[in-house]
C-alpha cells in the first residue's frame, strides 16, 4: 500500500511488538521511519510455548510517485525469486534437512480509506499479486469512515474485485470440504477487513488496552464493535 496508511503500525499491533523499525535517534518520540526498500525483519514470537518464526517483508509506499507505472514490479521480483529460491534448495541431491524457507506465505495490501471505489492502481496491483501470493486487502484507518461509509466501502471493494476477477485469499477454488467452505464464506464475507493500528496503549475501564485516543473517546483496536482488528489477526496467525 501507499505511504502514511500505517503498514509499519499495522505489524506492531499485529504481535504486540516493535517488528518494523525504530526511530532512528533515542530520546525522539518513537516515529517509524518511512520505509525506502523491501525490508524483512525475522522475529520468533512464542506464545504459550508455541513458536513460531516470522519474516515480515515491509514494502515501501507503492504508488507515491507520479508516474506509478510498473511500481509493482520490485514486490513481484522479489516473491518469485523466494519460491526460485526454495526450489533450487529443494533440488539439490543432498539438501538440508530444514530448508531455509523464505517464501512469501501472504500479502496485506492497504487499501486507502476514499469511502470510493478502487483506485485502478489497487486493482492492478491486486489482480498481479493475486496470481503469485495469497492477498488479503485491509481497509487501513478505518476510524476515518463511519459505520455506514464503511460498510458501503466494503461493499463496492467486494464488486470490484468481482468485476475483475481479482481471487483473495481465502481463495474459493482450494475449499475442501463443506466445513472449510462455511468457514470460509464466513470469512469472505467480511473482507476487507476494516482495521486501525495503534503501538499505544490506553487504559479503559482499569484495564490497559491498545488503541487511539480521540476527543470523545478511545477507538479499542481489539474490540469486534471498534474494527476488525482481530478478524485480520486470527486469519493471518491462528
């Protein structure tokens, strides 16, 4: 996605830790630099003795120049020289016993928050994504929209990516069975999701929750009535 829709932000909150960057001067109020190439940050995040390693792949803002043509080609090339990558391991007559493996599992795409329709960038870049890596676009800063502009907003990204043809993930054609098909016609439904980022913890009713604070009140990035934060969270770790 662009710049300044809270991709960096998104991650943080995404595993309640500092993934993406840090300011670059101590003492400054933590502000995530603007990110100028691909970036991967490796982290093993544990949970209840689970672990789990985690590359997150931060991308610059796409479509901040003037002239965005071909903006997504970097992103593609990179994706396809992971799977060239694992390939090439797994190849080999006496391979390692772990492969290293550094494909792309997911993409987040940000979409901005218009209250429109797609922008024919986002649907260029999704349709050419979709084909590679499994997609899952995200209404960023939804706390800009109402209720209602968000629901249309859902609505009209859900025709477009119809119109066009443009399959995200959980992608129809790999349902299994009928238990996987409601599940994920559940999920389908509410994407995109509509999600608010926040690395700043707020305290509500005694207890500490993450969220952004406005003049009439705080915005709970994992409360179902504020976003759909968590709906986002559980798809892409649970």
């Amino acid at each position: 996605g662009q710049s300044g829709l809270g991709k960096s932000t998104m991650v943080n909150t995404l595993f309640k830790s500092k993934v993406s960057r840090k300011a670059s001067q101590p003492g400054q109020e933590e502000r995530i630099p603007k990110t100028v190439e691909l970036q991967s940050v490796t982290h093993v995040i544990e949970e209840k003795g689970v672990k789990m390693k985690l590359t997150v792949t931060d991308t610059p803002g796409f479509g901040d120049q003037i002239n965005n043509e071909n903006c997504w080609d970097p992103i593609i090339k990179y994706i396809n020289e992971q799977y060239e990558r694992y390939l090439r391991e797994e190849i080999l007559i006496t391979r390692k016993r772990k492969i290293p493996d550094t494909r792309v599992h997911g993409c987040v795409y940000f979409v901005p928050p218009t209250g429109h329709w797609l922008r024919p960038l986002d649907l260029e870049f999704m349709r050419r994504l979709s084909k590679i890596v499994n997609v899952v676009p995200v209404i960023a800063k939804a706390d800009t929209l109402t209720l209602e502009e968000r629901a249309e907003f859902k609505q009209r990204i859900q025709e477009d990516l119809k119109t066009h043809a443009i399959s995200v993930y959980p992608q129809e054609d790999f349902d299994q069975d009928p238990d996987d098909r409601a599940l994920n016609d559940r999920i389908r439904e509410k994407i995109p999701f509509a999600v608010v980022g926040a690395d700043q913890e707020h305290q509500v009713n005694g207890k500490r929750v993450l969220g952004r604070k406005t003049k009439w009140g705080i915005i709970e990035v994992e409360n179902p009535a504020h976003c759909e934060f968590p709906l986002l969270r559980d798809l892409l770790i649970r």
